[in-house]
C-alpha cells in the first residue's frame, strides 16, 4: 500500500497490486496515468528520495531484475 501511495501521489489514477494464481511468489503492479508524458514527469521530476527507497525495498523483495512493461490506452476508432 505504500508503494501504491507513492505511485498516486506522484501522479497515477489508480494502482493495484496482483499476484499469480499459478505463482504464487509472482506479483504483478499496475498503475494508470492521463498520459505518457504524465508518466515522464512521474518518473523524472516528481519522484522524490523517498520514492525511490520505497521502490528499493519493494525490489528487495525480488529475485532478478523487475519487468517492466508500457501500454497505452487504445481509442475506440468509431
């Protein structure tokens, strides 16, 4: 929830925390900002030092490197 807090406070709309049915040490974060340039400015300007240990003792929790993956929002082309 932490981190989830940190994520609303530097700018997502949402964020929710999965973990898999079939692996169970698999967790999947996903959070939703307005745009990709929101994601820029939440990744290089409004992340603070305590952000960042947040997200470090999240990792520590990994084994290897975290994935990440970006998607965007498709618009309906009627």
């Amino acid at each position: 929830a932490v981190l989830g807090r940190s994520r609303q406070r530097t700018g997502a709309s949402q964020w929710r925390l999965f973990r898999s049915v079939e692996h169970e040490s698999t967790f999947v974060e996903t959070f939703v900002v307005r745009s990709w340039g929101e994601h820029m400015h939440q990744n290089h300007t409004r992340l603070t030092g305590q952000d960042l240990l947040i997200e470090q003792a999240v990792e520590a929790y990994t084994d290897g490197e975290p994935v990440s993956q970006h998607h965007l929002a498709v618009r309906d082309p009627r």
